[in-house]
C-alpha cells in the first residue's frame, strides 16, 4: 500500500504553500554557479548555505525563517536520495513496507528538527507543513502509531489543512491495518468528501470498498468497487467501445488495481447470491456513468470465479443472468457460446437445444441486435446463427415428421417452416457465402415440404415455384430437385385450391384456377417425357374444356395421343392408366367440338373417342348418343339452307346409331321437312316407315294428321279420310275429334264413296250437336243423302232434327243464328210444310163429316205449323211460296168442304139444310184463303214479287174478281204539246 505523505519538489506547485523555501525565496537571492546542478546535489548545496547562515546568528525573525528553510532543503535531499532511480508518480509518495533504500540517521535527524521546530515555535503556521513533514518521517521510520498521532494533531489543529484528503487516507490506511474498519470507512470517506482528492480519491474509493467488505457490508462495499472503476475509467481521454472494452486497455498505473477491484468483486458476490446479487447490483447503478461499458466483465469475472470453485450451476445462472438483463448486447450473445459450452461439457443437449434456439431468436435478422449492430458484430455472430438455426430447423423437421396426423403434426412442421425460413435467411445472406459448408437448394426444398405439411400451401408453393423454374443449376442431384419440386407446385396449388372451394365465385379461387392450370403446363413443356406429365396433360386438358380453351385442349390431346402412340395402335394394347388417359383427351376433344357447335368434327371425333371405349363400359350408350346428337344437330343446322341435305343427315343417324334415342326425332324431323318442302310422296313414305316402327310412339299420334297433309296435297282424298278417321279414333281431343270426323265424311264425299260418307256424317251428326252451324249442315247433308236415295221419310226426319236444334238454338242464343242456319231451318220447314200439305190434300172428306173433317184439319194443322215456322223466318226465297201454300190449303178445305161426301140417309130438305150448313162452314176458310192471298199479293207494294206472289194474284181474281180481276183503264199517250 501506498504513503501519503507527498514530497515537495523543486518546482512550484500550482497552488502556494507557505514553505520555508518559499520564505528564503523572498530574500535576498544566493547566485548559485552557472553550471548545471542535479536537484540532490542543488539542495546539499543550498542546505550548506543555509547552515552557514546560522552560524552568523542573524535575528531572531530571520533565524526562525532559515530554520524552518532549512528543515524544508534537508527534506527534499532526503526524498531525492531516496527516490533517486524511480521517476514514476509514485515517487512522490512514501511507502510503508520501506520499498526506498535511505540512511536512518539522516531521516532521525529530520524527525528531531522538525520536532524541534514544533516545540521552538509552536504557533507559527509553518507548522502546518512542519507536522506534515514528521508525520510523513515517522511513517517512513516505521513508527505508525506517533505517525498517526501527529496526523490526528495536525488534523485538529488544522481542519481545512491541505493535506487533509492525503492525512486522512493515511489515516485510514494505519486504521485498515489496526483493522478498525470503521474508523477506516470514516477516513477514507472524508478523502472522498475533500476537494483536493484527486491524488487519493481512487484509492480512497476502494479501500472504502474494502473497509465494507471487512465489515460484511458486503452489498455497499460492491458499488464501492463500482466506483472505482467509474473513477478510472473517467480520466480516459478516449472512450472505450463496449463490445471491445478490456480493463487490460484502461491506464498501466491502474492496472493492479483494477484486477484486484474485479478478484474482490467476484469474491464479494460470490458469498451473496452470486448472479442475482450481481444483477440487483448493476441494476440499481445503470444511472452510473460507464457502466455499461464493463458490466458483462463483472458477469464474466464472477463466472470464472465460480467455475474455478467448482461452482458450475452458479456460473450458469451467471452467464444466463447477464443474458437476461441484456439480451441485445454482443456480449449476452458471446456468454451464450460460453454457456453453451458449458452444456455441451455436461451433456446436457436439451438445454443446448433450447439455448441456440433463444440465441437465433435474440441475434437474427428480425431482432433489433441485428437491426442496430454493426458490421463487424453482425459476422461474429452471423456463423453461429446458420449452424444454429439449421441445426434447429433440422431438428424441429424430424421431429414433426415422427407426429401423427393431426393439429399437433401440422403446428410441428409450421415450426420447422419457420425455423427453416429464418435459416435460408441468413444462409443467403451475402456475408454468409463463405460459412457454408453445403448447397442449399435441398433445405431450400425441405423448407418448402415442411410449408406444405403445415398447410401453408401459399408459401410452399412460391418455393417450390422457385426451386423448380429459378434455380440456376445444372447439377443432377439439383435436377432431381428441380423436378421434384416442379412436380409439386401441381400438388400444393391444388392443396390451396381445396382451401377456397367454399367460395367459387371469389377472385381469389378463379386466380387459383389459373395459376394450376399454368403450373400444369409449365411442368409438362419443361418434362414432357415424364409419366406425371401425361397425367397433367389429362387435366389440363379437362380443365382447357371446362374454361372453353379449345386450341389448348387440342394441344393437350395430341400431346397424349402422340406420347401413347394412340392414333397406330388398338385399344386394346394401351395400359389401363395409358387408355383412360386416351379416353378422356378424345372424348374431351369430341365434346369441346360438340360444345361449339362443330357437329362435322364433333362426328369425326367421337367415331375416334369410340374406338378406344369397349362396348360394355358405361360411357359407351352416352358416347353414342352424343354421336347421334351431333349427326342430328348436322341435320339441324341445314334445315333452312339446305333441307334435303338435313334430310339426309336425319335419315343416316338411324343408320349409323340405330339405338340412338335421337332417332325417333331424327326420322320424325326429316318427315316435317320433307313436308314442309312438299315432298310428298317421300314424305308418305317416312312417315309409314315411322310409324311401322315405332306406332306407339307419341309422335306416332300426329302421323295421321301429317299424312292426310300429304293425301290432301295429292289429292289422294279417301285415303285422306281414312287418315282422319285414324285420328277420330285415337284423339282424346273432342274439339280434333269432331272436326276430323266431319272432314274424313267430307273427304269420303269427295271421293265419290257416299256410302262411307253418310256414314260418318250420320255419326257426326248423332255426336256433335255443337256448334250450331255446322251440325245444321250436317243435318242437312244428311237430308239430302236421303232425297238422292228416294228415302223421303228419313229426310223428314233430319228435317225435323234441323228445325228441332233451330228452335233450341232461338232460345239459347239467338243472335248467334246466321242467315246459312235460317235457310236450311226455312227449307227444312217448307219441306215438311209441303209434305204435311200432300197428307192434308190426300184425305178425303166423308161420312161422317165431323170424323173426317178432323183427321184432315190434323194434317192441315201441321202444315200450318210448318208454314208459319218459315214465314217466321222470313226467308223471301220461301215465304211467298210458303204464303200461297198455306192460302191453298184454306182455299182446299173450302172446296173439299163442298165436295164432300153427303151423308145417305138424308131427305131433300135435310139435304138441302146440309148443303147450306157446308157453304156456312166453307165460306170462313175460303175468306181465309183470300185473306192469305192477299197479304202475299201485297208484299209486291214492298218490291217482292215472284212467281208465287203473282199465282196469289191470280187466285185473288178467281176468288175475288171485283177486287182482283178489275180492266186496266188506258190511254193514249200525248206525244207532243201544243
């Protein structure tokens, strides 16, 4: 340990003291030789001098100042003797252990003067520097205890002496070494609170330092420590950096020191709790200064410590501390290689596993080490992080392939994606070029299966995407990579395709679509010889189908057909896998042909679909089928431009697909069209070539009707009706069924067949009372048949039926009565008014007049009847005839009323009585005549007149000649004026 007490020099110091030298300078000066001196020598001879010049017993002032000088001169000799060949700064102070070689009596000689001085002139204040002086000479003689006295002395008789800060550390130097540590503390702080400490204020610091630690204050004594290192550190004119800081590059004058401070540190925390201790420690003094230059060295020296004590789980915790307070310094990562070491040693694998993992996660290229550290710290690092993170990606990758499918297997590999990801980070960094020690293209591959297993079908897929096209390499392990990996963007695409299936209409699926189709053929341009690739191609082909890519699709099959030879061998010697493959391109082919309406090539291209499906398959009846629709739709297209072409093709699909469904409208529709251009007699024939084969058919049911068009056209008319009368029978329809029946009797009418014509109108007749006017016609047609046939009572009685559904008709709907049903009702009427008239004019009058005269008056009633039904209709074809008919009778029953037979048992009188009784009862019916005469006459004031009006006229002049039969008065005609 070091003295305190300072020696002057020859040189002033910067503040003044009041020293006998500086008294003696104030007089008169000495000329010295003008030769150079050395300082020891200088001062023998100034003490000489002086000595002579108390020899001349100058006054009293004078002499007590060259005493006092003089004590001051023999002390510098002594010193310089004695640190003559040490020039350090230590020099200037004394040491206890006597390191200095000196003459003892020369330095009892100075304890004597400086005594005497004391003891001569006790209140001059020289004496401040004269104690010192003792002080200082009796702590170099080995007296400690009068050392310390006279420091105790000077100290009360001088409290604000300057040399306060050195007396007090001297002071607790001797104390420390009484091992009174208190009194020690107390006098190394006052060194401290002093304001000329600078020379002590180290030293001080950590003997305080020790004093704690004597004392077991053991925490207090540690921030002592502190502060020396604060002190030191402090007077460096450069700052250290702290990733490169050494205490071993702090100042030489301070270098023991600082290797003690750090033993005692160590040795201080190591009887606390070690790390926590520390950690507490630099904790609460992070308000210190440089703290943070040197806090991993205390970690590490308290580290070392312990290990060196065996204690290696309190050296873990140490370095794992300092780790912890801080994670993003150089140094927590440099501790943690030196832990890892430490586990290594162990064996403790688990813990190494988890601690390269933490130090990846602490100093990679996310963390804000990496961000914030500079070049040279990001290569130290840089190489543990690849051997870490690959080791660790590697391991979490076995570790997920030994999991059972599920969320646990999944979440595994998601952490060796992510491990893997952080690894090829820093693998590609530039600075890492040189460190690797492999190619990483096959952990460029892992990475993207470990994404996959995960379901990150995204990110897998971009790194299989750059695997298998980006990769510049042509090595055949890489090949073989590349491959593989081109291989599995098909898989992963689809994988990520599944995800969104959910929602089809998104735009993310339809970029899926997309981007698999463009996978799909990017794989089968770069390896088309690869079996997968015909697989893809089958896709491709199926998905160029379904977004309407025909030129692609077409690319994709010929691609197939020619990779399996197709288009030269039988179906029968392709592998199954080679034939399915085949079956779906052609028929894809074929259908993307039918799809666009291409029925020609659609043709072609299912006759080749066909050829390579076997006959028992299920495609083969819907093959066909689409075979026939596509020989139909040929048929279709033509039907405007080119209907006997559209024919042919309609009649050939039976030919070529005879089980085709496709036939029955096929032939049906070559039928129309053959119709439809008029093609008659072939049309006849397809239709009976139609309905032969299939007569049940539904289409069958309109084949009659479609025949009596072309029987019509040819005017072939009774097998026109045997046609409707096909349709009659089999028509569920009654509105069909009445007018069919009513055209086939037409058309049998026609033909000449009246027999088959009656027939059916008689029928039509019987179930058709509806509509009005044309069973009236019927009716009437009826009548006629039997007029022609001489059957006149069964005329009657479709006369009857015809005015039986008038007069029903009149009452229902009167206004729907047309001048046709009015006519044929009137000749209905007039023709039973004529034949009832005949049975009225047939019977005779005879005894017994009343009987005979009633039977007659019956028939005359029914004629009547009719008579005034087609005066009712007022059809002036029969209503003047009608009118004279009906004046007739009148005028008959008039007449017979006379002639009649007379009865024979009567006299002359009662004859004659009878006879006028006749005239009485003629005479009404013959006025009635008259009168219906002339009512008929007078239609002729109504511009009517015909045949029937003029017989009334003449009648009227038979039965009426004065009114009727009158001369027609004439005259000549004046033919000029006068």
């Amino acid at each position: 340990m070091t003295g305190c007490l300072a020696t002057f020099t020859s040189d002033k110091p910067e503040q003044s003291r009041a020293t006998l030298s500086d008294l003696a300078q104030n007089s008169e000066e000495i000329q010295l030789e003008a030769f150079e001196m050395a300082k020891a020598d200088r001062a023998e001879k100034l003490a000489e001098i002086y000595q002579q010049l108390l020899t001349l017993e100058p006054d009293p002032e004078i002499r007590t100042n060259v005493e006092y000088r003089l004590a001051q001169i023999n002390t510098q000799v002594f010193e310089q003797k004695l640190f003559a060949d040490d020039d350090s700064e230590q020099a200037n102070t004394i040491k206890t252990s006597g390191n200095g070689v000196f003459d003892e009596q020369a330095l009892q000689k100075l304890i004597i003067d400086y005594r005497q001085l004391l003891k001569n002139y006790p209140t001059r204040k020289e004496n401040e520097d004269i104690q010192y002086q003792l002080a200082k000479a009796l702590d170099l003689q080995g007296n400690i205890d009068a050392s310390l006295a006279e420091i105790e002395s000077l100290l009360s008789r001088f409290p604000e002496t300057q040399y306060l800060a050195e007396l007090n550390f001297r002071r607790g130097e001797i104390y420390f070494n009484l091992q009174d540590y208190t009194t020690a503390l107390s006098a190394y702080q006052q060194v401290i609170d002093a304001k000329e400490n600078s020379k002590y204020l180290v030293n001080s610091i950590y003997m305080s330092g020790w004093a704690l630690f004597k004392l077991n204050r053991l925490s207090q004594g540690n921030v002592a420590f502190l502060q020396v290192i604060e002190s030191i550190i402090s007077e460096e004119k450069q700052r250290p950096y702290p990733d490169s800081f050494a205490f071993e590059n702090l100042d030489s004058r301070y270098q023991n020191l600082l290797i003690d401070t750090q033993r005692v540190l160590s040795i201080s925390l190591s009887q606390q709790q070690q790390a926590k201790s520390l950690t507490q420690l630099v904790t609460s003094q992070q308000a210190l200064p440089f703290i943070y230059l040197y806090q991993h060295v205390l970690f590490d020296n308290l580290a070392n410590f312990l290990i060196k004590k065996e204690l290696t789980h309190d050296a873990e915790l140490t370095y794992q501390a300092y780790i912890d307070l801080a994670p993003e310094t150089l140094w927590a990562a440099r501790f943690s290689l030196s832990l890892l070491d430490m586990y290594h040693r162990q064996g403790r694998f688990s813990a190494m596993h988890q601690l390269k993992n933490n130090y990846v996660n602490r100093y990679g290229l996310t963390s804000v080490f990496w961000q914030q550290a500079n070049s040279s710290v990001q290569e130290e690092v840089l190489p543990h992080l690849i051997q870490f993170s690959d080791e660790h990606s590697r391991r979490l990758y076995a570790h997920a392939q030994e999991q059972q499918a599920g969320v646990e297997r999944i979440n595994a590999f998601a952490d060796a994606a992510d491990s893997l990801a952080i690894y090829l980070a820093l693998a590609k960094l530039p600075k890492a070029k040189l460190l690797l020690t492999k190619e990483l293209l096959p952990d460029e591959y892992l990475f993207a299966e470990a994404n996959f297993e995960a379901k990150r079908y995204r990110q897998a897929l971009d790194s299989y995407q750059d695997i298998a096209y980006l990769t510049k390499s042509d090595a055949s392990m890489h090949q073989s990579l590349k491959l593989q990996a081109a291989y599995a963007t098909t898989l992963t695409v689809r994988a990520l395709l599944s995800t969104t299936e959910q929602d089809k209409e998104s735009n993310l699926y339809q970029e899926l679509i997309v981007e698999r189709n463009r996978l799909d053929l990017q794989f089968i341009d770069q390896y088309p010889n690869d079996k997968r690739s015909l697989v893809l191609a089958t896709h491709a082909a199926q998905y160029a189908f379904d977004k309407q890519d025909y030129r692609q699709l077409q690319t994709m099959k010929e691609y197939v057909l020619a990779s399996h030879t197709a288009s030269n061998v039988n179906a029968t010697n392709l592998a199954p896998e080679a034939l399915k493959q085949v079956q779906i391109v052609t028929q894809l082919s074929a259908n993307g042909y039918y799809q666009r309406k291409f029925y020609s090539q659609a043709e072609q291209a299912y006759e080749l679909a066909l050829f390579y499906v076997n006959k028992q398959e299920s495609i083969w009846p819907k093959m066909r089928k689409l075979l026939a629709s596509s020989i139909y739709f040929q048929g279709q297209m033509l039907k405007a431009r080119q209907p006997h072409a559209a024919v042919q093709h309609f009649l050939r699909l039976g030919q070529i697909v005879p089980e085709s469904s496709y036939r029955v409208t096929a032939e049906f529709d070559a039928a129309n069209l053959l119709l439809a251009n008029q093609s008659w007699q072939q049309s006849i024939e397809v239709l009976q070539a139609f309905l032969k084969r299939y007569p049940n058919h539904e289409y069958s049911a309109s084949i009659p009707a479609k025949l009596v068009q072309s029987y019509e056209a040819l005017e072939q008319w009774e097998l026109a009706a045997e046609q409707l009368l096909v349709i009659v029978a089999s028509e569920p329809e009654k509105a069909l069924k009445q007018e069919a029946l009513y055209t086939a009797a037409d058309y049998y009418l026609k033909a000449g067949n009246s027999t088959k014509a009656l027939i059916n109108y008689r029928t039509y007749a019987h179930a058709y009372p509806e509509p009005f006017d044309i069973a009236q016609e019927v009716r009437f047609k009826m009548s006629e048949f039997y007029r022609q046939s001489q059957e006149p009572n069964k005329r009657y009685f479709w006369f009857r039926k015809i005015l039986k559904y008038h007069q029903l008709q009149r009452k229902k709907a009167p206004q729907a009565i047309q001048a046709r049903a009015i006519e044929l009702a009137s000749t209905a009427a007039f023709g039973l008014g004529v034949v009832h008239q005949q049975t009225f004019r047939w019977r005779k009058l005879k005894a017994p007049l009343q009987k005979s005269l009633k039977r007659k008056q019956q028939a005359m009633k029914q004629a009547i009847n009719y008579y005034q039904q087609v005066l009712d209709f007022q059809l002036a074809r029969y209503v003047p005839q009608a009118t004279f008919n009906l004046a007739e009778m009148y005028r008959q029953l008039a007449k017979d009323v006379i002639e009649s037979e007379r009865p024979g048992d009567l006299d002359d009188l009662a004859l004659e009585e009878y006879e006028i009784l006749l005239e009485e009862l003629a005479y009404p019916f013959e006025e009635k005549a008259i009168e219906i005469h002339a009512s008929n006459a007078q239609r002729a004031w109504q511009d009517i007149y015909d045949p029937w009006i003029e017989k009334s006229f003449s009648t009227l002049a038979e039965l009426a000649p004065a009114l009727y039969n009158k001369q027609e008065r004439t005259h000549d005609v004046i033919e000029a004026m006068h």
